[in-house]
C-alpha cells in the first residue's frame, strides 16, 4: 500500500512547456521532500518543505507543501531536456522513514 | 566531501542462495537507511541503523538483515533470496542531529537480479 500516490504517472512534453507533478496523501506528514533520479542512479534530494503552505522555489521549480500537509506539487516552468527523469515525492512522519511515492516519470523532447 | 558508495553495482544470484550488499556512509553522517526499489516503483524502506544498532524496520521479512560499523558503513544481508528480491537496492546515509526535515543522500544502488 502506497501512503503517496503520484500523477501523472508518466509525462512527455516539449522543451519550453510547464508542467506540474501532483503528490497526493490522505496521511500528514511533518516533512515532504521531492527526490530527482535519473537512470542507473540514486535519487538525488531537490527540496524538503515542513510548513503547511509552504513554497519553495530552485531556479525553474517552484514546490509547494498542501496547507494540510497532506499533499505536495511541483511545477516547471519551460522545462528543459536536463529535467528528464523520475521525480519522487516522499514524506515524514516524524519517525524513521520516509514513505516514498509511485514515482512521475518525466521526458522532455528537444 | 565524499557521497554515499555502493558496492557491488551489480550482481546476479540464484534463488535460494544469500548476498551481502555494502555501503559506505557520506563523511560526517553517522546514520545508514536501506531501501528496496522494484522496477517502476518508488523506494520502500527496510531498515536503519543508528550508533549500530537497528533503529527502524520497514515491513520486510527476518531474512533481510543488517550491521553497521564503527565508521558508519553499512552491510545489507539478504537470505534464501527469492525471484521478488530482484530489485535496485539503495543506501542512504543521514545526520541523525539534523532532524526529520534532513534529506538522505543515497548512493548509486545495487542492482541486484535473482534467476
């Protein structure tokens, strides 16, 4: 059972198109942190958010905690063929782990 | 500053038989966290280990097991292996001081495929 479910599940698009990446919960979490991971490699941390409505931006990404903290998004704007690979979100609960999600897998064509 | 390091990168077992994966933590970070990645799907977790001792379990069977090391290296043990272990097998390596909030850092994974 997956306490994170990602969409869409998979996303090609065109470079300069925006996107958005939905992280969707009905637990709370005290942490959300998004993840990129490319082929052959660990996820590598992007951002971790902790406060209800929080938004945090990184050059073209601009993440967003659910004022709940029950649910996360991650936007691109005018994405780039470097944004290709699998973004992950995961949450905390204040315990060991983190509970990561389905995983959106993101292509972007030149 | 030295990353998380996995080794080996990849290996192929028969069912049945046992592996050891290893994982030497990034300088600094004292805690170890092991995670099972089946294709297409995200990172489940099985085990950490803080101060070498085990500090958390993820809903996997006691034929996977663990140490940790004085220099917060890390061994992941898998016996009796099935075809459903086949899996990227990640490390994660961590400041427990830090908190909740803290990021891992994983290293590249074990790609390990049972026949």
């Amino acid at each position: 059972t997956q306490l994170l479910e990602q969409s869409p599940q998979f996303l090609s698009i065109q470079e300069g198109e925006n996107l958005t990446v939905y992280c969707n919960s009905s637990s709370v979490f005290s942490s959300l942190q998004w993840y990129r991971q490319e082929p052959g490699e660990g996820p590598v941390l992007l951002v971790t958010v902790v406060t209800g409505g929080e938004v945090k931006k990184l050059k073209r990404l601009t993440f967003q905690f659910g004022d709940a903290r029950k649910d996360s998004s991650l936007h691109i704007t005018a994405a780039q063929p470097g944004d290709t690979g699998l973004y992950l979100c995961a949450g905390g609960q204040g315990g060991n782990q983190f509970y990561f999600g389905t995983g959106t897998s993101l292509t972007v064509i030149p | 500053e030295t990353g998380v390091t996995q080794s080996p990168t990849h290996l192929i077992k028969t069912r049945g038989q046992q592996v050891t994966l290893r994982c030497s933590s990034q300088s600094g970070h004292n805690t170890v966290s092991w995670y099972q990645q089946a294709l297409g799907q995200g990172p489940q977790f099985i085990f950490q280990y803080y101060r070498e001792e085990e500090n958390g379990r993820g809903n996997f069977p006691p034929r996977f097991s663990g140490l940790q090391f004085p220099n917060y290296s890390s061994e992941l043990n898998v016996n009796a292996l099935e075809l459903d272990d086949s899996a990227l097998y990640l490390c994660a390596s961590s400041l427990a001081a830090l908190g909740v909030g803290y990021g891992y850092t994983f290293g590249s994974g074990t790609r390990l495929t049972v026949v």
